[in-house]
C-alpha cells in the first residue's frame, strides 16, 4: 500500500536534511577532494541524489521537462570501478562550483516535492510509477547515498571536515562461542504483495532448506582479529600503528583500538580469517536461518521479533557514527540468542550477488542490481551504524566487491 503524500514528503524532506547535515561536514577546500580513489569527488555525490531524484521521478516517470539538461547527466550514475585503472577513465578535469551544485539540487528538490505533493505518482499504466515504485526508488536511494557517503566522509583527513565528538566505550566480552541453529528452512526475498517497496533483487520470495550448523554468537572482533595479524594476517583498513600501540581510525577521531567492538574487513580479508580458525562464512540461507528463524520452524521480520528497528534493537539509523561493543544490545538477539546481527557493521557471507528466481529488472531503475550480477560481489546482510532504519528488512540485499576495504562491514563464523 502506497504511503500518503504527506509521508512521502516528510520523507523526502527528511532526508534532504540529513543529506545537507552530512555534507556539511566536509569543509569547502576538500568539495573537489577524492579520499577514495575509486569513487568520484565529494562535488560528485552532492549533485547525483537530487539529480537522481529529478531524473528518475520527474523526468522519466513523468515526462517532465527538464531543467538543466547537462547537469542531469553530469550527475545521472556513480562509479563502481574494479580497479585504479578504471576508476582513471572517469576522471574529469573540471567539476561545477559549489555554489552551482547547491543551485541544481534546489531546483531538482522544488520540482520533486511538487511530484510528491500533487503528481499522479501512483500511475498503474506506467511501469516506473506502479505502486509508486519511482517515488520509493528516490527516496531509499538517497539513504543508501548517505551511507556510501560516510564511507568517503570517514577516510577524508581530519583537518578537512567538521569533528562530532563522540562517546566510545570499550569492555571484555563474553568469551566467543558457537550456537547450534538446528536444520529448517530460510525464505529470501519477499513476493510484491509482501512489502509496500522492494528493490528488483529482493524479489521473488524463496524458501531454501539449511542443514543443521553453528554459527558464532558475536562477530569477529578487532580483540578477535589481533591474534590473526600476530600471525601474519592482514591489518584491517581502519586501524594504524604508532610506537607499538594499535589505534582505531574513527570518523573523527582517533582512539585506542577497542578490543570489544566488531572488525571492519573486506569480504577477501574474512575468509583469510575463517580459514585460519578452520571455519567459514556463512551463505545468505544460513545467515537468515540465524537471524529470522526460531527453534520452533517459524520466521520473524527481525532477529527480535516483529517491532519496528528502535536503539535498544542495534547500532543504526545514525544514533553514532562509529561501532561499539558487540555484546551491547542484548534485546537485538535472535531467537536462537544469536546476536548483534542487524547494526553495528553489515555482515558479509559467502553468497555471490546474484538475482533470486523470478527476477526482473526495476522499470525505475532497471541497472540497479543486473550490472553487479558479476560473480565479484558478494551479498552483505544487516545494517551499519549509518543505515537507515527504512532499509532494515529481511528481505533487503546488500552487495560489494570481495577485495573493498572502505565500508562498514563485519563477520561472524560458522562451522
């Protein structure tokens, strides 16, 4: 059922806030600055979410007329580059002002919230506007920009963004062990009717049996981690030595390394690990086993049940930018006890990316997921201390490159 008008509005209003907050952080001077070389500058990103917006409900659910026509395509896709090499054939040699973007973007939010507030968004005759797909599509898109944005905004020097101070805690955990999740069957994905907006690979809904497994109550942890690089494992993107002392790089700071809170790696570095401790990374089935199904054979929306994602639940939906303990939100546990699954770093497994039975590309944004179908990315569950609590529900796919080290990303074990 397609939200009111007045909810998809506040939404969209929302989350221009948060977008602006966000932006904010980064001081003039570093607008054109690239602190990941494999994305585009700052000055990219804050043109592509309202073009973005324009374009794929104005432009192309509506027919509307356009606005400024070669900003719309300056800003119309990012870039998900396998390499350096790559990532140089998008280099530009000039990008607008600032003060030209912010202008764009102005114009793009006046046009879309009219959409919102008055167009026939809701358009059963049009693919892109059926159940109001483009106007959910808008709006998800730019809460997941706002979290690739962090991504770059946390490896930009501290001398050139804004600091948020922030409240770090730091203590002994339980001592890891295993869970047995007994055999049963997971659902992935949802069928249309399911859920109110779905992007194109959380659909169709298929029950897939899982044997009976173990699987670790917490993720690995940075304390975890440090017994693998004494050994020869690598050394975590995040972290920095200095005089013997391993320090974690925070978003805005940085701090001794907290042994108690989940380690950020790529997917390649996360198998490195399960294979030294003779173990293994979970597939997506068994993921949601552990986190949605329940001893007695039925299935929850979340690990906790079926309320709404709230602070006592997990570390997301920007209540901090950075982790904390892996033991801190007992209440998020899943049936099995299994916890910190949804928050805190999302979680890696060992599913290639690729589409569910019955697939089809999303008639407002049909490239969103059938270009990343490559065999290289590897599906990622839960959520990261800056996802938006929309974006938390079973049925939604996460996806990166095996060999990316930037975002937010942690594991758990399974034998």
């Amino acid at each position: 059922m397609l939200a009111t008008r007045s909810r998809l509005g506040d939404w969209y209003r929302r989350n221009r806030e948060r977008s602006a907050t966000l932006f904010s952080l980064i001081e003039d001077e570093a607008f054109y600055d690239r602190p990941i070389p494999l994305r585009h500058p700052f000055a990219f990103y804050e043109g592509h979410v309202p073009a973005f917006s324009f374009n794929t409900l104005c432009a192309r659910g509506l027919g509307e007329a356009s606005i400024d026509p070669a900003f719309q395509k300056l800003f119309e896709r990012g870039i998900d580059p396998g390499s350096l090499d790559e990532a140089r054939r998008h280099d530009r040699a000039e990008w607008p002002s600032r003060a030209a973007v912010a202008a764009f973007a102005a114009q793009c939010d006046e046009r879309v919230e009219r959409a919102l507030e008055s167009a026939r968004i809701d358009d059963p005759g049009v693919p892109s506007l059926r159940r109001g797909q483009a106007a959910y599509t808008i709006l998800e898109h730019e809460q997941m920009h706002q979290e690739t944005l962090m991504y770059i905004v946390h490896q930009l020097g501290y001398d050139r963004k804004r600091r948020i101070a922030g409240r770090h805690e730091d203590h002994a955990v339980p001592a890891q062990r295993f869970v047995r999740i007994g055999a049963g069957t997971a659902t992935l994905g949802a069928d249309p009717d399911e859920i109110a907006f779905g992007w194109d690979n959380e659909f169709r809904r298929i029950e897939v049996p899982v044997g009976e497994f173990e699987i670790a109550e917490y993720p690995v942890t940075n304390g975890d981690w440090l017994a693998f690089v004494a050994d020869g494992g690598p050394i975590p993107t995040f972290w920095r030595e200095r005089d013997g002392d391993w320090l974690l790089r925070c978003t805005f700071e940085e701090i001794a390394l907290p042994r108690s809170w989940p380690v950020y790696v790529s997917h390649d570095q996360a198998e490195a690990y399960a294979q030294w401790t003779g173990t293994r990374l979970p597939s997506e089935a068994e993921f949601h086993r552990a986190a949605f199904g329940t001893p007695n054979g039925e299935e929850r929306a979340f690990p906790w049940g079926d309320e709404k994602p709230a602070p006592a639940h997990g570390n997301f939906d920007f209540e901090r930018f950075d982790p904390e303990p892996v033991d801190a939100h007992p209440r998020g546990a899943s049936a099995w006890g299994v916890a910190d699954l949804v928050g805190n770093g999302w979680e890696w497994t060992a599913t290639p990316f690729g589409p569910l039975p019955g697939f089809e590309p999303m008639a407002s944004y049909p490239q969103y997921s059938a270009d990343f179908f490559d065999g290289t990315h590897y599906v990622m569950k839960g959520a990261s201390p800056v996802t938006s609590a929309e974006l938390i529900r079973r049925s939604f796919r996460n996806w990166f490159f095996g060999d990316y080290p930037y975002m937010y990303a942690k594991f758990r074990c399974v034998r």
